[in-house]
C-alpha cells in the first residue's frame, strides 16, 4: 500500500452544498483518504526552509513520470472528491484553471504550474472525470491582542528572537532529510505520512514559541498558535464539510505536509 492513513470518519454534520444551509446528522460514514505531501515549488514560506540543494524540479522527466505512477496507484482509492490545499476565496480562479487543463490549455501536465495543487490535484481529477476540484485552505481568526502586537516592531522582534532561540529549541523535532533526492517522491510521501512522523511533527506547534508570554498576555504563544494553526485548520475543516457529497461517498484530500 503506497499510504497507511486511510481514514473513515462519521462527520459530525453532513456536508453542506451551500454556505447557508443547516445540516443533519450522518449515519453512514464518509471515507477519506488524506495525503501530506512538500510543497512541489518550494515558496519557503513555512518555518522549516528547504535548501537549494535540497530542491528538486518536478517539472523534469524522471519527476514527471514518477508522479504519474504514484497518480495511478492513488486512483485506486476511486476518490468521488478532491480537495486542495488552494485558498476557498479563489475557487472560481481554481476551477478556470481546471477547466482550461481538460480543454488542452496548457495541455500536458508538465506544463502546468509545479505546485502539487496542479501536478496532483489536476493529475487525480482529470483521470477520476471530475468536472471540478476543491479549494479549502483558509486563513486562522487572531485575537485583536495578537493582531496588536503584530503592528508593533518591538514587539513583533522580542517575539521573533523567541521564536527562533527559546528553552526548547533542542526539543523541536527536526523534519529530516528529504528523500525524494536520493531514492524518490513516492518515499518521501511515505516518510511524511507515516504516523510517528506526523505526531512528532505536530508536537512542535505545543513548545517553544507556544510558551511564548508577554508582559500583558501571559497566554501569547498559546493564543498566536490558537489562531495560526488550531482555528485555521478547524476552518479547514469546515470547509471540507461543505463540499456536497452524500454519506458513504469517498473523498480524496490532498493538503501540504505542515512544518
């Protein structure tokens, strides 16, 4: 098996078709298969940075291949939706791109974008026959004391120090080497989604910075990483709750490896 998180879940609400509407309670379970994967072009925005030496060019021929074997083995899963690490606020912008991609504009998926949003999501929807994919990425509510601090330059570096030097530094864990160099993607996506990884992973949002107090909120870390990672993906989620699907159907969630 090329993943071991298969996950079935009983939702606690039925996905909604529209925003507005309420929502009963589901019997049967829906099944997700979800999948961590790097960010394909390596916009180093997230706390862990990729080197330049540890980059690679998905785009290439050997990656290109690479992805569509590991498209193939995942269509096993027959997913009836994908989700996508893609903002929800530029759905229309996704779903264009998408329909230009099964009219033949740009064509082949080499000439897409790098990002795993199209290599991926693009690749697995056009072979399902989906007519469209769906963004749920979204942004964390912040407490207006956070947002406060973050509009204060001393404030915002007493942070920052803290951040990158704390009592805890020698905790973190460290994400590792990237296989996808020396052996290939496919080991790689095993290596970030295997379980004891994604644990450790996660732990490190509950130290050093998480400690974080200031002189007038001595529950800074704790409410910044309440609004950057809890509420974002809970948002997240709620988001995947609005994809119209009927119980027992099978999702397919693609979302970035988180660092």
């Amino acid at each position: 098996m090329l993943f071991r998180i298969i996950i079935t879940l009983s939702l606690i609400f039925a996905p909604l078709a529209g925003f507005g509407e309420t929502s009963a309670p589901v019997k049967e379970p829906i099944r997700v298969v979800t999948l961590g994967t790097f960010h394909f072009h390596f916009p180093n925005l997230d706390a862990v940075k990729v080197s330049d030496d540890d980059k690679i060019d998905v785009l290439s021929a050997d990656y290109q291949r690479q992805l569509e074997d590991i498209c193939q083995q995942l269509m096993t899963f027959n997913p009836t939706h994908i989700v996508v690490e893609h903002r929800v606020t530029k759905q229309n912008e996704l779903t264009k791109a998408y329909s230009n991609y099964l009219a033949g504009q740009p064509g082949l998926p080499a000439a897409l974008p790098p990002g795993e949003v199209y290599q991926f999501g693009f690749r697995l929807a056009k072979k399902s026959g989906h007519k469209t994919l769906f963004a749920a990425d979204t942004w964390g509510q912040m407490y207006p004391n956070i947002e406060a601090v973050f509009n204060d330059k001393t404030k915002v570096a007493e942070f920052g120090r803290f951040y990158k030097n704390n009592p805890d530094t020698s905790l973190r864990f460290d994400n590792g080497e990237p296989a996808y160099k020396s052996h290939n993607i496919a080991t790689e996506l095993l290596r970030l989604n295997d379980e004891q990884h994604l644990k450790q992973s996660l732990g490190n949002y509950l130290i050093g910075h998480f400690k974080f107090e200031s002189e007038d909120n001595e529950y800074f870390g704790a409410d910044f990483e309440t609004g950057r990672w809890f509420n974002r993906n809970l948002r997240i989620f709620r988001n995947i709750q609005r994809v119209p699907a009927a119980p027992a159907t099978g999702f397919w969630l693609s979302l970035a490896q988180a660092t």
